[in-house]
C-alpha cells in the first residue's frame, strides 16, 4: 500500500536561484513617465471613482434605469457603504417614490414555482 505523504523519488530542482526577487529595484531600466502615480503625490484623496456612466455598457438605459443608477451611487457615496444590503436597496427604491400598488407578477428569469414548492 502506497503512503500519499511520501516524497516523490528522484531528485528535486530549486528554480529560485540563489536571488530573492523580492528585494531591490525591479526595473531595469530608469524610464521617465508624464506623471508618477506610484508616489501617492497626485492620488484622489479618500475618493474613489464611482461615477455612474451609462455610456460604458453596450446597452441603452432607460432614464429610470440611470435614475436608480445615481439613486444607488449617491447612496453609497455618501453612506460610505460600497456593499448595500437588500433593505438599504429598498430604501432606496421607496425614496425614489416607488410602491407596491399591483398584484405581484412572475420575476423574468425565475422558473414558475407551483404550490407543491412553495413549502
């Protein structure tokens, strides 16, 4: 019977070399850039970019759709909350003026539940 802990037979090569990569300068060449941004010097400020840009999806948004977009992105701006849970989300939507005023109908996508799957 094998044991699976065993070493493999044969000899074992290091790759690493006797260098540890992780120390000194990794550039090889000293190549002047327009703007430094590794330095932090010219960085936003505590301030990602989160702006919303319909124009960066291959798809055309109804101005509802951009509405909530912004509603949302305001939310978490000014919530510090990158993450919303589902209830801040509905908080959101009813802030928009959005209720429940008809009967539900199926969700796109969601096959049919019958009454049998229900519980």
């Amino acid at each position: 019977m094998s044991n699976d802990l065993t070493p493999p037979a044969g000899p074992i090569f290091d790759r690493r070399g006797n260098q540890d990569r992780r120390k000194g300068e990794r550039r090889k060449k000293n190549i002047p850039v327009a703007v430094e941004r590794r330095s932090g010097k010219d960085r936003r400020v505590g301030e990602r970019r989160r702006q919303v840009d319909p124009t960066t999806c291959e798809r055309d948004y109804t101005s509802e759709e951009i509405e909530f977009m912004r509603a949302m992105d305001d939310y978490k701006r000014y919530n510090r909350r990158p993450f919303p849970t589902w209830s801040e989300v509905l908080e959101v939507l009813r802030a928009l003026g959005y209720r429940k005023v008809e009967a539900p109908t199926p969700i796109p996508g969601v096959p049919h539940r019958g009454p049998s799957a229900s519980g």
